[in-house]
C-alpha cells in the first residue's frame, strides 16, 4: 500500500489576483509624512510653518514692495497701515519687509549653523565611539567641561574673542552645540557597534572607513536628522539672543534679535509694533521647528511611547 500523499488540482488553494499582489510600500519618506499627519497635529503644523518660513526666505523680493533698508522720508514710528503693513520704525524703514528679508537671514543661520554643528557632532561621535580608550576618556571630559556651563555664556565668550559677523556667529554657535549632539551620536554608534552585521563585517576584511560609511552611518541617520531638525530652531534663537544682547549679526542687516532690541525695546511705548511683530515671528519660527522635531524624532524612535513607529 502506497502511504505517500498525493495532490490533485482539486486539493490546490487558488487565490484570486487581488490576493496575490504584495501590498504597495511608498518611500520611508513619504510613510514619515503620512504619519506625520495623520498621528501628529502639532508635528504636521510645526511643518507647516516650516514650510511657509523656507517659502518666505526664497520669494522675500516677490513678497515685499520696499527694500528692508530702504528710509520712507519723514515717516517714522508709523502704525500699520495699508501703506505699511506692519508699521515703520525710527529711522523710516518698513517693519514688514524687514520681517520677510529676516526670514531669510535666520533660514540661512539656522540651516548652516546647525549643518556644520552637526557634521562636528557626528565626526567627533563617531571617533569616540570607534577608537574609545583613553581618546574617547579625553573627549567626554570635554564635553562634560563644555556642558557644564550655560550656553548662552560660552557663545558671548567666543563671539567676544571672535567678535561680531555672520560667519563668527555660524562658528560660535557650532563649537558649542557639537558637544550635547556628539554625545548622542556617541551612544547610538555604541548600541550598534557589536551588533552581528559589523562583526561580519569586520570578519570579512572590510576597513574601519568602510565599515563607518556602508553600516554605522546609515543606521544613526535617524538620530542625526532629529538632532537636524530640532537644531534649527535653537540656532534661529541662539542668533536672535545674541542679537538682541548686541553681538550679532551687524546692522543695517534685517535680524529679528536686532529689530527686537535696537528698534523695538527703546520705543516699546511709542511704537510696540516694532517688538510685537519680530517677537511672533521668532516665535512662529522656533514653534514650528521644535514641533516638527519632536514628531519627527517620535516617529524615528521605536523606544519612545507613543511613536508612530520607528522604522525607516
């Protein structure tokens, strides 16, 4: 007798073709977005502002009918109006172009100021992590040394030796935030650092550089873009602090820190238009960036309750 199973085409399971195509996967990006939207209102909002601040910074010529410097004759500390949108200040400039060109100042701060900042933060981490001993010791002591005091301090300090520019704040801001940042690159690439695939890895023959760029990096560019993202917004106050203390970005430039302090707090009474409007916009801009950064990193990071899921 012959136990062996046989199948017949009866006994076969047909599915229909709807059951047979795989479900349709969009870009991490796009499921990023998707969710953000969806399960993050103050995140999606947050981008919102982002987005009309970058979409200020690049059409401000297009949005405005005066230059930020240019001086309307004898009318100084005027109301708003339907000639001036948002007023004038002492010296007869327009507020609302000043605001919209300041847009673009703190875009341009804020992206670059946080770029090099993280790109210190990451090569620094990376290092640490890696060689560890008696290098990665002398690293997390000084950024302990750096940690310890309060930021705006130590950026007043160095803007004082460097002193006032664009280009001295961009380097202020950088080599003081790197620290916190390197800190948490630092102990990502230790969590990954003996983990199977970089021990195949390494058992294969493949450089320490390799290894760095092909499996280390792409898996903490999750915490990197968090850090990214809620870095902006800390830079754009950053700039406006210092330039509301005097050691920022040199007038006549259109900074809301300045406009705040120089135009602003010497005519609060006469003209609280001229601190009203800097303040909402500093406001707006440092909102949406810390909102669009916690959802982004609730989002990325499967540890955190709540998330919408950590995978990329």
């Amino acid at each position: 007798m012959d136990d062996s199973i046989q199948f017949t085409s009866d006994s076969l399971i047909e599915f229909t073709e709807e059951e047979t195509e795989l479900p349709k996967r969009h870009h991490w990006m796009v499921e990023i977005m998707i969710q953000l939207v969806t399960t993050k209102p103050l995140g999606a909002i947050g981008a919102l502002l982002v987005m009309i601040l970058i979409l200020v910074a690049i059409f401000a010529p297009l949005l405005t009918y005066t230059g930020p410097n240019e001086i309307h004759g004898a009318d100084s500390v005027v109301g708003p109006s339907r000639t001036y949108f948002f007023g004038t200040d002492q010296l007869a400039r327009d507020v609302y172009s000043r605001i919209i060109y300041g847009a673009r100042l703190s875009l341009i701060f804020g992206i670059s100021a946080t770029s090099l900042s993280i790109v210190v933060a990451t090569i620094i981490g990376l290092m640490s992590a890696f060689i560890g001993g008696a290098f990665d010791t002398a690293i997390q002591r000084v950024v302990d040394a750096i940690m310890a005091f309060p930021f705006l301090v130590i950026m007043l300090t160095v803007m004082a030796v460097l002193g006032p520019g664009t280009v001295n704040i961009i380097l202020a801001f950088a080599m003081v935030s790197w620290a916190r940042s390197s800190r948490v690159i630092r102990s990502a690439v230790m969590s990954i650092r003996g983990s199977e695939y970089i021990l195949a890895a390494r058992a294969t023959g493949c450089t320490q550089r390799a290894i760095i760029l092909t499996h280390v990096l792409p898996n903490v560019f999750a915490p990197i873009l968090i850090l990214a993202t809620m870095g902006v917004g800390g830079a754009i106050l950053a700039e406006a602090s210092l330039s509301f203390l005097g050691f920022g970005i040199p007038p006549p430039a259109a900074s809301w820190g300045r406009m705040l302090s120089s135009d602003g707090l010497p005519y609060m009474l006469q003209g609280p238009w001229l601190a009203i409007f800097p303040g909402i916009a500093i406001s707006m801009a440092v909102f949406g960036f810390n909102m669009l950064g916690d959802a982004v990193r609730d989002l990325l990071d499967p540890k955190l309750v709540g998330g919408g899921g950590g995978r990329l």
